[in-house]
C-alpha cells in the first residue's frame, strides 16, 4: 500500500510538492521525499520551504533539504 501511495504522489499534479514533501516527511517516505525535492531547480523555490513548512519538517528532511541546497549552489 505504502508502494502505491508513493508512486500516486509522485505522479499527481492535484497535490502541492510542499504537501507532497510534508507527507513524506510525516510518514517516512523517503522515495518521495528524494522526487520532491528533485523538482526544485532552483534556490528561490528551495526558500519557499523554508518559509512555508521547514519548521514542521524532521531533523532528516530539514538535512536533505540543506543537501539539495547545496547540490543549487553548486
């Protein structure tokens, strides 16, 4: 089921990458959590996260996000 629910959020347009991020985020999905933030290409968009829902985010999503910051600035 977990397998399926992934696959759907990678794929649907209907729910926000910052949901989708949020959702993996809440339920340990970590194939999610790599394809969202994948979809962010640039710095401006890696900033709404911080300003939307970092906060709320585990200390491993706040890291992969800090990660992929870092793969921009590069």
């Amino acid at each position: 089921v977990v397998n399926r629910v992934e696959a759907y959020l990678s794929t649907t347009k209907h729910v926000s990458i910052m949901k989708k991020l949020s959702v993996a985020d809440k339920y340990r999905l970590k194939m999610l959590r790599s394809h969202c933030l994948s979809l962010f290409t640039t710095l401006a968009e890696l900033k709404n996260i911080t300003s939307d829902i970092f906060g709320e985010l585990s200390e491993d999503t706040k890291k992969a996000v800090h990660e992929r910051t870092l793969e921009l600035i590069d």
